[in-house]
C-alpha cells in the first residue's frame, strides 16, 4: 500500500475509481459529484490538500481537504481501517480536526469519526439522498411558449450556461472559462448537460446530469434557474428531460443531493414531484479543537 499527497485533487481518478466501486454500498460520492466539486476548486486547487491510499490500481482511500478545515473523505467499507489514517493525515494537515460531512451509510467512517472523539451535529443544514428508478418516467412537461430544452454541445453556450448557474447561486465561483474545463473531464457528457433557453436565445434554466456506466446510475449536480424564471416549470421539464437521456444510456436509477432542513425546501419538493424519494441523509461530525 502507498499515500501519494498532492497539492490538490491531482488524482482525481483514482478518487473517482474508489467512488463509482462502493457507490453501491453507501449510495454517496457519485463520481460525477467529484468532478463537480474540482471544477469548483479551480483557481485554488493547490490550496486544496488531497492525499490517496493505494494498493497496485485499486485506490482504498482517500481525503480532500476544501478548506482549511473541511474535509471530504472516502474509504473502501471492505478497508474500514484506513479511516483512522485518513483522519489522522487530515489533523495534521490542517493543523487540528476539521469539520467532515458523511452519509448515514458510511457507517464505517461514523464509527472511526467517534472512536477519535468526534461527534455529530444536532442542527444545521443537512442534505437528504434521494433516488428514483428510471422507469415508469413521466413524459417532460410542458413550458411557455418559445422556451426549449438543448444540449449543451459546444464551447459557444459556455458564457450563457455558466451566467446561468451565477445567476441562481448567487455565487461568481463557476466561470465560462472553468465550465469549459469542467467539460474536457470524466465523466463529463454533454447529452445530459441540458439547458432550458428562452424566446431570445439567453439560458434560463439547467440541469447537469453526470452517469456512472459501471453502477447504470446517473447524477444531477446542479440544477439551477434564473430567480426571474422560477415557478414556470423550468427546472421540473429539465430534470425530467435528464432523466430520459440517463434512461436511453441504459441507466437503472437516478440520484440527487438536496437540503434536507427546513431552511431550504424548495429543491426537495421539486424532486419529490418527479419521484424522487429519499434513502438516507447527511450530518456534520467534527471535535473541538
């Protein structure tokens, strides 16, 4: 076994190896979610510590620190004992323990967080897993007239996706020029990067889909629309046009991430409405410094 560390997620995949192998089991860290969270790490990813636990070509482990004091971690449950040196490696790292988010499911992380004396939160913003087959699809609905559904297929609809996702979020994190990177790696597709555009070419509405051929389970990581285009059914005839495309690939089950807490429903209900039905949650572990 070797720890290769690297200034940020240089490896990411061999990260996403170990992902796609145990989503099965613990039905978190799709593989599509990492590659999301590199594009977001652009312009900082050497300020963004990863370390890899390896043995031969198969990846046991491995830790990402997102700030100084955040980490995201994953370990193979047939290998629960490497937890306790991703931990360690990430206290050292950050110079005290840091703040990590896991799935219910993980239960082998869980019980290594507590035997180092970590321990849950008992509120704050927490996210719900939430899958659906990809039978029995409604058909896409409808939306107001001269608004269409499109692939996000070349480098020219960089500048309006990326606006678009600003424009939701609130947030100038995602760029033209790191969506266009984002789409030059694995497992990026572009028939389930989808967007809504309006009468007048601007896009309004998105959803980026990402599929795990080896699992047959695909991923929505984001979903946005503009605040002057919500309530028009956007985001709904989106997600369920990304369904479809996960389905005609030969995908067996589709998955999403959405706050789980009060503050921020409306995610969860649209999901809900599309047959989404959650399966487990997240909490926030961490220990006082």
């Amino acid at each position: 076994m070797r720890r290769d560390e690297h200034a940020g997620p240089v490896a990411l995949r061999a990260m996403q190896e170990l992902a796609s192998r145990v989503f099965p089991v613990t039905g978190y860290r799709h593989a599509g979610d990492l590659t999301w969270n590199w594009c977001l790490a652009l312009g900082s990813q050497f300020e963004c510590p990863t370390a890899v636990w390896t043995a031969g070509d198969r990846t046991l482990a491995w830790g990402w620190l997102e700030s100084p004091d955040s980490l995201m971690l994953q370990v193979d449950p047939e290998h629960p004992e490497m937890a306790g040196d991703v931990l360690a490696w990430a206290e050292h790292t950050a110079g005290g323990p840091p703040s990590v988010e896991v799935a219910a499911t993980e239960t082998h992380l869980i019980a290594a967080l507590e035997r180092r004396g970590y321990t849950a939160a008992d509120d704050g913003p927490f996210m719900v897993c939430m899958g659906r087959p990809l039978t029995g699809l409604p058909e896409v609905p409808g939306m107001p007239d001269g608004y269409t559904i499109d692939v996000q297929r070349d480098d020219a609809g960089v500048a309006g996706r990326a606006a678009a996702h600003r424009a939701a979020f609130g947030s100038a994190r995602v760029t033209a020029e790191r969506h266009a990177r984002m789409r030059m790696q694995w497992p990026y597709r572009p028939e389930y990067d989808l967007v809504v555009t309006s009468p007048d070419g601007e896009v309004e509405a998105y959803c980026q889909g990402w599929f795990d051929e080896t699992n047959g389970v695909g991923a929505f990581e984001p979903v946005g629309t503009r605040p002057g285009r919500r309530r028009l059914g956007l985001a709904r005839a989106v997600c369920v046009a990304v369904l479809h495309a996960f389905a005609r690939a030969g995908g067996r089950r589709a998955i999403v991430y959405a706050r789980g807490d009060a503050a921020y429903p409306a995610p969860k209900r649209l999901y809900e409405s599309i047959g989404f039905a959650p399966y487990t949650r997240t909490r926030i572990y961490g220990r006082s410094r």
